[in-house]
C-alpha cells in the first residue's frame, strides 16, 4: 500500500504544531505524538487569545505563512491548525 505524500506531511505539520503549543504554553507531561489533535485548545486546555497569538506568529515564522488573524477563532484544535498550514502552503 503506497502511502499519500500530503498525509505524512499533514502528520509532520500536526506533530510540529504541538511540539509549538506545547513549548509556547509550556505544557508539562505531554508530548506531539500523545497530544490529542482534537483537543479544544480554548474550551478544554484554556488558551487564551494571546496565548493563540503567540502559536500563530511562531508558525507563520516556522512555515513562512500569514495567518489571518480573522481566522483565530476557527483555529480551535491542532488538526485545524495543521490543515489550516497545509492550504496555506499549497496555496503558495
């Protein structure tokens, strides 16, 4: 079974988008491969919007993107935030 380039790198995004959350919001007793994708990171980890800002301008840097900061507030999960840095690159 071949294996499709776009998941491994959307697993590779995903992986660095929470080692980011992780370093920034200085999360103990976790890592990027048991950190749940799905987890709202406002309602059920309780970033706040400074806290987001901070993730977002450190992946803008990492994957050389504009984050549009009216898109903060669809930004809720780290597979969100992966998919959103995929469409970004592919748009590039």
């Amino acid at each position: 079974m071949a294996v499709n380039i776009e998941d491994v790198d959307l697993k590779n995004i995903t992986l660095k988008v929470a080692e980011v959350v992780i370093s920034e919001l200085k999360l103990e007793d976790i890592t990027p491969d048991t950190f749940d994708p799905e987890l709202d990171l406002i309602d059920e980890l309780g970033i706040d919007s400074m806290d987001l800002t901070t993730v977002a301008l450190v992946l803008q840097d990492e994957y050389d993107i504009v984050i549009d900061e009216d898109d903060y507030p669809t930004l809720k999960n780290i597979r969100l935030i992966a998919e959103y840095i995929m469409k970004e690159l592919k748009d590039k």
